[in-house]
C-alpha cells in the first residue's frame, strides 16, 4: 500500500471537526501573542497581516484540494468544506481588524480608500467573493441549489483566490518573496484549472464532430 | 596599505588654532564627566548636550526603536533589522567624502567625529507607511561637517550612499533594490539646521537596526530619505539619484517631504498609527512637513508639491 493510500483510506475514517479545532489553533496563537507582547511593537499592522496570510494560506490549500485529487491521487474532498469556512473566518477576522483597530471605523478615510486604492479595493472583492461561498458551505444549499448550480456558483473560489493574491502583492513595497509565491500558487492552481476546461471542450469538439 | 596612509584626519581641515583650543575643551569637558560614565554601558554612552529643536513629545521607547525598523539590507520584515544586524560590522568606518568640495577624501569615522559637539534631537519620524514615532537622535548638524570639507559655489545638491556589504547586511544577496541604497538632498535642505548625521540614539551609540555608525536624518521627509549606514558623502551640480524614486518614480518622489494632503497613490498619507501607544490608540492627523512647516515650509516657496512630490 502506498503512502497516498494510506492517507485516502486514514481520511475516509478522520471527520472532519478536527480540521476546524486544528483550524482555531493559529487563531488561539495570535490571541496569545497579541497579551503577551508578542506581536512586536505594531501589534494591529501586525494581527491584521498574520490573518491575512493565514485566511490566503486556507483559501490556497482549498484551491489545491482538488488538483491533489486528480494529480496525486490524494482524496482530502471531504476536508475541503472546513478548510474554505476556515479562510472565511480568517479572512473576515483581517477585515474587522482593519475596520476596528486600524481604521477606527473613519469611514470617511475607510471609503475614500475603497474606492481610490486598488489593492483595498481588490482585497474588498475577494472578501464579497468569499460571502456567498461561506453562506452555501453546507449540505441543506447543495440539495436546495442542485450541485451544478452550486458548484458554478462556487467558482467564486477562484476570484477570491486571485483577489487574495493581487490584494497581497499590491500592498507591498518592492519585491519580496512571499507575495509573488502566493501569486504563483494561486497562477498554477488555476492553470491547472484551465488547462482541464480546455482538455474537455476539445474532447466534447472532437464527440460532436464524429 | 597606500590606502590607510593617504586617509585625510580632521587635523587636515581644521584651523590650527581651533585644533588646539579645542583640545583644551575637551580635556575640561573629559574631568567633568568622568563621574558620568560609570556602569556597564560606559563604551557607548555618548556626551551630548540638549537642543532647542527638540519636540517635547514623549519619545518611544528604545525596545520600540530599535525593533521596527524598515532596513531592507537586513530583510523586508520589521523585525528582520533587529534579528540580523548584529552581523554588520562598523569598526573600523569610513566615509568617503568628494564631488564638488575643497577637502575631498576618504575620512575616518572617528576622525571625522573628532572635536564634533554632539546634541540630542528628539524628532518626530513619519515613515511613508503612515506610521510614526518620536526618537530621540543623538547627532550633529549635517551644515558642520559640509562646512569642514568646504563645499564649492557650484554644489547645488548633496548625494548620499549606504554601505554594500552582502555578506554582513543578508538583505543584500537578494535584487529587492538597486544596491547601494543613495539619496540625495538638495543643498539648501542639507544645510538646514534640522537636518542632522545622527550617531547614535538614547545617549547611546547608534544600533546597528538604526543605521550605525552614522546616518541622516531629515525629520521632515519620510523616513526613507535618511539613509543609514552610511560611506559615501557627494556634493553635485544635478540632482542626484535616490534608491525609492529609481524603484517607483511614481510612488516616491525626490523630495518626499511630509504632507497629509498629497496620498501615496495606494494609501493615504492624511492619518498616520502612532507606535507604541497600544492596540486602540487613535489615528492621528498627519501634519505638513512633519510639524516642522515653521521652519521649513519656506525651502519650497513658490513649488508646487503636488507635482514636486
């Protein structure tokens, strides 16, 4: 048995409530930082980049979970559910800290900067994208959707995802490493995507053509 | 070799007679603060005495100072400058001093600090990422040491450089700016008295995270204008290259004076976080130049410093 069958066949039997218990835990670390000084000398700018990364890093692994599937083999659909609400949380915790702690709720300057700074504004779009994903995340909207409008509508996941990535690389200065890997990862998972509806079109071409 | 022995001394460009007079200041000043530098910081403690350009605002704290800073040749995190300047060495330190001035050359820090009366300057600092802080600098008036070196009718800017040196600033192996970093100030600003080389901060040597051993401060321009470390000093008939305006001429200007009215064009510039004043501090407006609009707002009559930015 290989390793990937020994992860699919440990997977089918794991529910899926530790993912959000394991999901809090980055959470729990922050909360800690934050009373015991450990977020350094600008705590908000820092609690709010550290929810930032780690809403991008769920919805990335989210986006991973399927090529996983088809690529490697690796069956972890089930956890997909937790780990996009867990970006959601995170995500929405990085813009309730922007709105408390960092703007303090001036929404003169709040709005000015929606609509004249293009990363907030991005980053405001991919939080929108994330909404109605969090509020069909579960079995009764499936049934009452139908799966293929659910998961046309779920495809929201992927303007989240390039919004998350942009939002980070735009509000940089220079080049650092990090942002251009969320890029990256974000680009090839899509990619993938791409490359898939495109395989599929030219099979369905070639059908029709027979 | 031939280069330690061609290195010009401060005895080269002071008078002779201001030499030795202030030899006599300085043994008197040394019997008076003996009694002063004892404890186990006493390498670092720096003499200085207090200025009038001072602001009364309460300054950070040193932890606080020295553990946020933007100092990309240590890494781009805040912290990174503290986690790894320690590396850096800056003893021994010169700084090449040339372009358009009489006594052009390559100086001894130590030298060059020789006989300079150092002051305390608590400054308001803005950084173009609208936070601030208070530091209380210790330095000299920039003004002093161009006066020494004579600078020609035909300098009309001063350009700065930071010390390359891959192997102590870490930062520096990776292409995220055009090393070295340089900037530059028109000489007018220069000659400025706020404008000051700073060595040191808190009655202390300066710390590597800050700059050491000698940096400018320019406390009404965004913090980036004031190079750090730095070994290269030029006085120029064009206005020089500056490190952020080559990166994003958009973005960063020349001048880069303080100013709540003209944005950043991805954030703006009209607030400014406070450091250190706890998780719900309030912004607080950003003010012209930095405060100092009394005593500097007169560099730029007649500019437009919306396109002058």
């Amino acid at each position: 048995m290989t390793l990937t069958d020994k992860i699919n066949r440990t997977a089918r039997k794991v529910p899926s409530w530790p993912i959000y218990v394991a999901g809090t835990l980055p959470l729990l670390w922050l909360v800690f930082l934050l009373f015991t000084g450990g977020l350094g000398v600008d705590p908000v700018k820092s609690l709010e980049h550290r929810l930032g990364e780690i809403g991008l890093q769920f919805l990335v692994a989210s986006l991973a979970v399927t090529p996983l599937c088809r690529y490697a083999r690796l069956n972890l659909i089930k956890f997909r559910r937790a780990i996009g609400l867990l970006a959601f949380y995170y995500v929405l915790l990085h813009v309730l800290v922007w709105l408390l702690l960092d703007m303090q709720l001036i929404w003169s300057e709040i709005l000015k900067d929606l609509y004249k700074r293009p990363y907030i504004f991005i980053g405001m779009v991919g939080f929108l994208a994330l909404i109605p994903l969090a509020l069909t995340s579960n079995d009764y909207s499936i049934k009452k959707m139908g799966a293929a409008a659910w998961r046309k509508l779920h495809k929201l996941a992927y303007l989240a995802g390039i919004a998350g990535a942009l939002h980070y690389m735009m509000l940089v200065k220079a080049w650092p490493i990090e942002p251009i890997l969320y890029c990256a990862a974000v680009a090839a998972l899509l990619l993938i995507r791409a490359e898939w509806s495109l395989q599929r079109r030219l099979a369905a071409a070639a059908q029709a053509a027979q | 070799m031939a280069k330690v022995s061609n290195r010009l001394r401060w005895s080269d460009v002071t008078p002779k007679s201001d030499y030795l007079n202030r030899r006599d200041l300085i043994a008197g000043a040394g019997a008076v603060a003996v009694g002063a530098i004892a404890g186990p910081a006493m390498a670092a403690k720096l003499d200085h005495t207090k200025s009038a350009y001072s602001t009364d605002a309460q300054p950070n704290t040193f932890e606080q100072i020295t553990n946020y800073n933007n100092f990309y040749e240590f890494g781009t995190g805040k912290d990174d400058p503290a986690k790894h300047a320690h590396r850096l060495t800056t003893k021994p330190w010169s700084v090449e001093i040339g372009g358009l001035v009489d006594k052009p050359g390559n100086y001894d820090l130590d030298d060059l600090l020789n006989g300079i009366a150092l002051e305390e300057r608590i400054y308001r600092f803005r950084c173009v990422e609208a936070w601030s802080m208070v530091i209380p600098w210790i330095g000299f008036e920039l003004k002093a040491l161009l006066d020494k070196v004579g600078v020609n009718p035909s300098a009309k800017y001063v350009s700065f450089e930071t010390l390359v040196r891959p192997d102590e600033m870490v930062g520096q192996n990776y292409p995220l700016l055009d090393w070295p970093y340089v900037e530059g100030l028109r000489l007018d600003e220069a000659m400025h008295p706020l404008t000051i080389m700073a060595t040191g901060l808190y009655g202390e040597e300066m710390p590597n995270q800050n700059g050491a051993p000698i940096r400018l401060v320019v406390p009404w321009k965004y913090g980036f204008k004031s190079i750090k470390s730095v070994v290269k000093i030029e006085l120029t008939e064009s206005e020089p290259p500056a490190t952020w305006n080559i990166q994003n001429p958009r973005e960063y200007g020349f001048y880069s004076n303080v100013n709540p009215k003209v944005d950043h064009p991805r954030w703006s510039q009209a607030t400014e976080r406070v450091i250190g004043q706890g998780l719900l501090a309030r912004r607080r407006p950003t003010l012209m130049f930095n405060g100092y609009a009394d005593e500097v707002a007169d560099l730029y009559a007649g500019m437009d410093l919306t396109t002058n930015y």
